[in-house]
C-alpha cells in the first residue's frame, strides 16, 4: 500500500512537469542535484518535502485589533519562514527527509510545524514576525526586504530553547568566521557575563569547555548574508556566483524576488532560477488535540515556479545551515574555492579576524526575562496601553 501511495503520488505530481523542459542540464535544489531525464520523481518529492507557508486568513488578529490576514503584504515574511523551516528541518530530520500525503510524520514533524502556525503563541508566527518588525521600523501590515526578514528571525531565536539556533545576519557584505564561531561556542549563561570572551579547551572526550568550566556545544548555525547584487538591475557578473550558493550542501536557498513582490528561491535550472510562491492565500490552520497539524496545505504538491535570474530585484538574502562545526568549515572552504577565488567582483567577503574598525562583536543574548517570546510581545503590548492611559489621565 506504501507503494501504490507513492507511485500515486509521483503520477499526480508529473502532470504538472510539462512547463518543465526536456534537458540534460542538472537541476539543483538546496545543495541537491537532479536530472529531469532520469530521476523527474526524486525532483519531485524533493520539492513537495520543503515546508511552503503562504498567505493565510481567518487568524486571531495581530495585536488584538490588527489584520486576521496578511495577503498581500506578508509575503517576504512568509519567505522568511520558509527558509528557517528548511533549516530547521535540516536540523532535526536532515536534509535527505522526504514528505509524503496521508504518511505519520515523526513528533519533531510537527513541532516544527507548530512553530510557524498563525497564533501569537509560536514562536515563528506571522503574528511574532509582525510585531517583532516594529522594532525594525516597519509597521504591522508593512511590507518587509530581506534584511528586515533576517534581523527579525535572529532576534526570535533568542528565545526559541528547543531549536537553539545561533543566528549570523552579516554586516556590510562581510562574514566575519571568528565572530561566528565566538557565537556558536557561546556557552549557556547569564547576561552578566554573556559580554566577556573566553577561551574554550577540548577536553578528552572531544567536548568543550570554557576556562569557568561550563560545558558547551556548537549551536547549530543559521546564517544570513543580506546582499545588494547590483543598482537597478543584478549585475551579471555576480550570475555564476549566485548559482553556485544552490550548490552547496549547506544551502538554505534565497529571499528576494521583485519589487513588494517576494519568493523563497530554492535552485536552479540554467540561467532560470526556481522558487517557492507565497502569495496564494488558504485559511487558517490549527493543530489538532493530540498535536498533529492537518499538514497537506504545507506542501506545494506541484512543479514550483521558475523566472530568469536577470529578472531579479537585486537585493537578496542568501541562507545557509550548518549544524556542526565541520559543516562550517566545509562552507568556508567552498566559498573560497567557488567564489571568491573565482570571481573578480565579489558577491560578499569572508575575513578570518573581526575588523578592527568595526564596534566589538557581542553574542547576542536572551533578554533575563521569564516569559516566552510570545509573552514578552504580549507585555510590552500592555505596557504601550497603560502608557496611552498615563498621556490621557494627564490630560
């Protein structure tokens, strides 16, 4: 019965391989390589594997009396979650995880699931990344760039426990490796002290330590290069560069698109590059009792989009995941030897040491608060309307 689910579902999926050309150029997706003539299923079930969020509507109001529905305004929110679900997916069921209709998914499954439903109350919730702008500048109901995406992700995974994420969102087109690695050997402490630098020692059994004598581990690593490729128009001469990021095997793929017009790019065929549409709008869903989320409308069960990579708004923000330290080092040594050897004009920097005219690099920590993050929003929500009450009492 496994079986005739799965052919079921390949033959479904096929009818939507036509807009696809017959070619022996390999596709790429997220650091995977597939060749339609040969393995169009694999290609197939490695699309419909990727969490895909879009609009939704009919959910609690943001705020209280905000919108219940983010069409037409959410869509690089919606991107942004997407390429955290991949990480996150990377993270606890691998990259090679496959998807598939009516099949019980494993508890992690669902507890990433359940992260990014529309309640105030899950950490990655369109409601958490609304409210989480303001404190960027953009209003609830205003449309956000990638950057503006970034900094609001790194800013919620301080207070996400289970997944505990290390967020790098890159400064001035430069990845600083010694900042990173500081950041992801972070040992678990309060912010009295999460401001001073120590120097780590492998014990014998190959962990670490910190000269106090906490015991730490590499935090898995999510990080973000936000880049403008170009003025009006993407310089073609960062095309061969740009490609060569859906290569990697630490590839989370890409946020940009076109103007107020955002998709979560994942691949490549050719000078096409292929992504993962936001704005189709479904309602609202919840998890059940038990904690399982109907997942079906979570998965974009058709062959994805494809646009010419010329036609892309020059601001973009490519996304990779490393889980363990050697995944890091691996990434640096691809990215010297695919890029920045390559390329005369380079897409971004990669520097050993934090640059002396730069402001110190401090870890970001976890503000000592009791509440989740989804509380402390809630708070300082109550904290804005006593303060209106104040202004009106003194009146």
């Amino acid at each position: 019965s496994v079986l005739s689910r799965y052919e079921n579902q390949i033959t479904i999926l096929s009818d939507y391989l036509e807009e696809f050309p017959e070619t022996d150029e390999p596709v790429w997706i997220l650091g995977r390589q597939h060749h339609l003539n040969t393995d169009k299923s694999k290609f197939l079930l490695d699309i419909s594997a990727r969490l895909w969020f879009t609009y939704r509507r009919k959910f609690s109001p943001i705020g209280g009396t905000g919108p219940s529905s983010d069409a037409g305004w959410g869509c690089m929110l919606r991107c942004g979650q997407m390429m955290l679900a991949q990480a996150l997916i990377c993270r606890h069921l691998g990259r090679d995880w496959q998807w598939e209709k009516h099949k019980k998914q494993p508890e992690e499954y669902h507890r990433i699931l359940r992260c990014f439903l529309d309640r105030k109350d899950c950490c990655y919730s369109i409601h958490q990344m609304a409210q989480m702008g303001v404190g960027e500048g953009k209003s609830i109901g205003e449309w956000f760039g990638p950057n503006t995406v970034a900094q609001v992700l790194k800013k919620l995974a301080l207070f996400d426990e289970w997944n505990s994420l290390a967020v790098y969102v890159s400064m001035d087109n430069t990845v600083v490796i010694e900042d990173i690695k500081k950041m992801c050997w972070c040992p678990p402490q309060s912010s009295s002290v999460a401001h001073t630098s120590a120097h780590f020692h492998r014990s014998a059994l190959g962990h670490n330590k910190n000269t106090a004598g906490f015991c730490t581990a590499w935090k898995p690593l999510l990080l973000i290069i936000p880049l403008r490729l170009g003025i009006n128009h993407i310089n073609p001469v960062y095309i061969d560069a740009f490609k060569e990021c859906f290569k990697m095997p630490q590839s989370l793929g890409a946020l940009g698109g076109k103007p107020n017009n955002a998709y979560y790019f994942i691949g490549f065929l050719g000078n096409e590059l292929i992504y993962l549409d936001p704005h189709t709008t479904q309602s609202f869903v919840d998890s059940e009792e038990n904690g399982t989320v109907d997942d079906e409308s979570f998965h974009c069960q058709q062959a994805p989009h494809r646009m010419k990579i010329m036609n892309l708004d020059p601001s973009v923000a490519l996304g990779f995941f490393c889980k363990e330290e050697c995944d890091f080092d691996n990434w640096c040594s691809l990215v010297q030897k695919e890029i920045l050897k390559q390329q005369s004009l380079r897409m971004f920097e990669l520097v050993q040491k934090h640059p002396a005219h730069w402001p110190p690099f401090i870890p970001p920590s976890k503000p000592e608060v009791t509440t989740t993050g989804a509380e402390l929003i809630e708070s300082t929500d109550k904290l804005f309307e006593l303060e209106e009450e104040f202004e009106i009492l003194s009146v």
